[in-house]
C-alpha cells in the first residue's frame, strides 16, 4: 500500500496541474484552481449572506456606505472594462456584485469570490479619502478577480492528499514517531507553501489593484500614503516577514513606489 502510494501521489499532482491550472490576469502566472468556481461561489455567497445578516450594516442612506457602493462601482466598472480588452470577460461570469458597510471598528475590507464586498467603518479613519479606500478596495477585489480563493482551497486539497499519503507510510511506526513527522509536515507545508504562495498573491493583488484604482480614476499615488499609514497603525504587532502571509510593509511600499509611474503613464486617464 505504501508503495502504491508513493507512486500514484506525483501521478495525481502532475494530472492536476494539468488539467485544473488557470492564468492570473497581468501577471501571466499558472496557477492551481481544481474546485469549480461555481461551487466556490455558491459557498462565497452563502458565507456573505450569513456575514451580513449578522452584522451592523450601514443603511444606503449613510454617507459612509454610499461612498463604499460609490468606490466600488467605479472600480467593478473599470475591472469589467479590463477584462473586456483582455478577452477575459467569461471569468467574470455569474459575478453578483454587492457593496456592503458593516458598522464596527475592525480595520477591515475583503471580497468574496464572485464580487460581494465588505468594508468595516474601523478601516476608514485609515483610508482618509475616497483614493484611499479605493486602494483597499481595488486590492481586495483583484483578489477574486485573480481567484487567489480559489487557489488556496486547492492548494489545501493537495496538502490534505500529502498529510493522508504520510499517514498512510508512517501507519507502522510508533504513535510518538506519526505525532512528530505529521507536525513536521504542518509546518513544513505552512512554510513552504502557503505563506509564500500567500505574500505573492498579496503582491499580485496590490498590483493589480492599482491598475483597477488607475482605470476607475483614482490616483494610484495615494498607494503608498495609506499602506504607510497601516504600517503605523500596525507597529508592535507585526510578525517577522517570513512568518507572514503578507509582504512586510516596507517590501511592500517599495514595490508599490516601483509600480505606480508605470501603471499611472498607462492606465490612470
């Protein structure tokens, strides 16, 4: 059994990749998506309604939430005009797109696969403008619009697939000696796969992001104000750089400083 494992494993990896690897937007890069985005955002949707049925939300009438729903549809509009002149317009299929604003201060925005957005009033005396939430907005929106979502919930199957193969080699072995080779393996995959794959999807997101924000006709230069003021907000807590799943601060505003002369001379009008 052991040995069938060893060699069916690579077998169903080399297979998957295969058949299930997308192309993120802008960046060309090949990436694992093996649960279909129907069902992904049949789950996303379910989630999003729970959330806000649960929380605080802000009325339509609320100067704040109009600015959210204003934000976000100067920057859903620039995302389906990108994706028209990219001839990707079939990824944005059954997107529902939904702007909500829930009343708490969480220094907070995300949006779940298929255009539900959420932003928490606790975010906005950090964003200060209108530019500045469309920097977290369009940040958040690449993400599904780049089915980061999607690529992690794989990645997390072919995990699970290797943590069952391990069990499986080490079934003969003393209880200690399992307990100590499958946390090896946790950590191991944590670090060698999801915090990488983690920051370079945050990466992918911020410059994506900024193409958004560009093309909605926000100023991308605003950019690195806000993430210079997240990065004071977040001082005393902050993980070392190669435990986090975001890029540091400092990486990121750098990167960010590289980008923006680019995408403003090209998209920003």
């Amino acid at each position: 059994m052991r040995k069938t494992i060893n060699y069916i494993l690579p077998f169903i990896i080399t297979i998957c990749f295969l058949i299930a690897c997308k192309t993120v937007p802008v960046t060309g890069r090949k990436q694992l998506n093996l649960v279909p985005d129907f069902m992904i955002k049949e789950m996303a949707f379910t989630q999003y309604d729970s959330v806000v049925k649960a929380s605080p939300t802000l009325s339509q009438y609320d100067t704040r939430a109009q600015m959210v729903t204003r934000v976000g549809s100067n920057i859903q509009l620039a995302v389906e005009k990108y994706m028209l002149q990219n001839n990707m317009s079939k990824d944005l299929k059954n997107f529902k797109w939904e702007f909500n604003t829930i009343n708490e201060n969480i220094i907070n925005a995300w949006c779940m696969p298929g255009g539900k957005v959420v932003v928490y009033t606790g975010l906005l005396p950090i964003t200060q403008s209108e530019e500045g939430l469309a920097v977290v907005m369009g940040h958040e929106i690449a993400h599904a619009i780049a089915r980061h979502g999607n690529e992690r919930m794989s990645e997390a199957l072919l995990v699970g697939l290797g943590g069952i193969a391990l069990q499986e080699a080490l079934k003969e072995k003393k209880e200690s000696t399992q307990l100590l080779f499958l946390g090896l393996y946790v950590v191991g995959s944590k670090l060698a796969l999801e915090l990488p794959n983690s920051r370079m999807q945050e990466s992918e997101a911020d410059k994506l992001g900024l193409i958004f924000m560009s093309m909605a006709g926000y100023n991308p230069e605003e950019a690195v104000p806000f993430w210079q003021r997240m990065a004071a907000n977040n001082k005393g807590g902050k993980l070392p750089a190669f435990l986090s799943t975001h890029p540091s601060d400092e990486s990121r505003i750098k990167k960010l400083s590289v980008l923006i002369p680019e995408i403003k001379a090209t998209y920003y009008k």
